[in-house]
C-alpha cells in the first residue's frame, strides 16, 4: 500500500511539472452531523476567505473595501472555531475520457508529389470538431 501511495505521489508531481492540470467542480457533496464529506477542487479555508466573503457588503467603501472588511473582522469578537479538515484522494475511472487527459497526436497530410515538394501547410495540433 504505501508502494502504492508513493507512487501515485511522483506521479502527481511528474503531471504538475508537465502543466497537465484539469479544473473540475464538486461531484457530490455529504454532510452529517459529525462527519462532512466533499468531492471537490479547491478548498480555502481561513480568517482572511471568512473576510474576503464579508467585503461583498462593504461595496461602497470602492478600492479600501478590502481592508475595511479584514479590519472588521480582526475587531469582530465572535469568530469562526478552528476547522479541522481531513483529505484524500481517490484515482479516476480509466474508463471516460473525463478524467484523463490523453495527448492527441495528429498525422501530417501528405501527397505522393511531396517527396519533391515540401508542404506549405500543416494540420492543427487538435482536433475541434
């Protein structure tokens, strides 16, 4: 198991560097009393995201609504609880196409008389339709 892990770590890595990077939204979402369970993207979570939510009211304040609102909220005495998160992951399906992004390699068109004469054109890299 932890071959496993170690592995699909390098993996991530290896498609990081390469810029093989997909936005998804939330798949499914399951929330409990004591356990809260979501398939999403991205988490932000913190005292400034709770301000950044709150600096939608301060509209008319213009270009200083921003510190207003993170002010306000250092000067707020409630505050939200300490969050605890825990995260996994679970692989894709290798069945769609959804998950996996797959290169797409295109064949340059050719006649029989561009053995004598080169191509002035090429066809694109992707297919759009």
């Amino acid at each position: 198991m932890q071959l496993y892990s170690f592995r699909w770590c390098c993996e991530s890595a290896i498609s990081i560097m390469r810029g093989k990077l997909m936005d998804l939204n939330v798949m499914t979402a399951n929330v409990n009393k004591q356990l809260f369970t979501v398939a999403l993207h991205h988490i932000y979570s913190g005292p400034f995201v709770d301000a950044e939510v709150r600096r939608r009211k301060w509209w008319y304040l213009g270009r200083f609504k921003e510190r207003v609102a993170c002010l306000m909220y250092a000067l707020k005495k409630e505050r939200h609880p300490s969050r605890k998160l825990k995260l996994s992951y679970v692989e894709p399906c290798e069945g769609c196409s959804k998950c996996v992004q797959v290169p797409v390699v295109s064949k340059i068109r050719s006649h029989w008389w561009n053995m004598f004469v080169k191509t002035l054109y090429s066809q694109p890299k992707r297919k759009w339709f």
